[in-house]
C-alpha cells in the first residue's frame, strides 16, 4: 500500500490494503454493485421524512419528534458532513419551543438504499444522544445492526465515488 486511503485512514491497515487493491484493479465498483445492487426511491423531502419518520417510531418511540427532515445540497464530504442533526430553540411568548431538524446530504439520493438507512439511523441516534460514545454506537447497532459494515462500506463507496472515472451503481 503506497498511502492510506481517504475516508479509512482509521481502519486496519490489513482492511486498508484490501481496499486498496481493489482499487488498484479497478474494481471497487464491482465489490460494492455485488454487495449493494439496488438503489432506493427516496427522492423527495417529503418521502425522506417519512422513512426517517417511520425509523424514529419503530426504535426511538420516546425520542423528540422530528420538525424537518430533508435532504441538504449544501452538505458535501469536503466539510466532513453527510448528515447534520440540529436543534434550533426559539422564545414563542413565555414559552420556549425547540424545533428538532436532520439534513442528509443529497448524495444519497443516489446511493445504494443501505447508505441512505446507516446515515438515517447516524442522525436519528443524535437524538437520544449527543456524542459519538459507546452509548450512541449502541443505538446505532439496535436500530441498525450491519450499522459498522454499512458506514465502512459507505466509506469505500465515498473513495471510488472520488475517483473521477467512476460510473454509477446500478441504478432503480
């Protein structure tokens, strides 16, 4: 291996090298088509509401309920964000209101339906808890339990998308 890859450089090194002779043969894309075929139908803000919604009440029943759930141009790899999870508290008269939002990155739009689900999850996590801790790990894995394959896979599938020549994932 020459240099470690972006988006792994936390993983094994023996991971990293896997990875890395993939893409030196030119077949992430292959690796991840046999892993991830299909795409999803999750396009509007609207439809990511609700399957964010439909998450939320399967797993966090008590969690707050979500104001707004859409997906976000501005959110790019570059910053570091996929997904943002914010609270935004306003004075409504003597009351105080705290309306709960989560952004996903447009990217996903086009990503395979498991991605989409890993960064749902990711953000619908924050709210119950704040850090990334052992806590919030383990809700990811009892919302999502293929929660740590999916965020390394979405991490290769973030390297060969950088890679200019590559061609999209079999869309639906």
């Amino acid at each position: 291996m020459t240099a470690p890859l972006n988006y792994l450089q936390h993983y094994p090194v023996s991971l990293q090298e896997k990875i890395w002779q993939l893409q030196a043969q030119n077949r992430l894309g292959d690796y991840l088509n046999e892993r991830y075929p299909s795409g999803h139908s999750v396009q509007t803000d609207k439809a990511l509401y609700q399957y964010s919604n439909d998450i939320r009440l399967a797993f966090l029943r008590n969690a707050p309920v979500l104001d707004k759930v859409h997906y976000d141009n501005k959110l790019t790899v570059a910053q570091h964000a996929l997904g943002l999870n914010t609270s935004i508290s306003r004075v409504q008269g003597s009351k105080l209101k705290t309306k709960k939002e989560i952004r996903i990155a447009s990217f996903f739009k086009s990503s395979p339906t498991e991605f989409l689900r890993m960064i749902v999850v990711h953000e619908l996590a924050h709210l119950k808890e704040r850090n990334h801790d052992k806590a919030f790990y383990q809700l990811c894995l009892h919302m999502e339990p293929s929660y740590h394959q999916l965020e390394f896979d979405c991490r290769v599938y973030l390297l060969w998308k950088s890679d200019s020549a590559a061609a999209p994932l079999n869309p639906t």
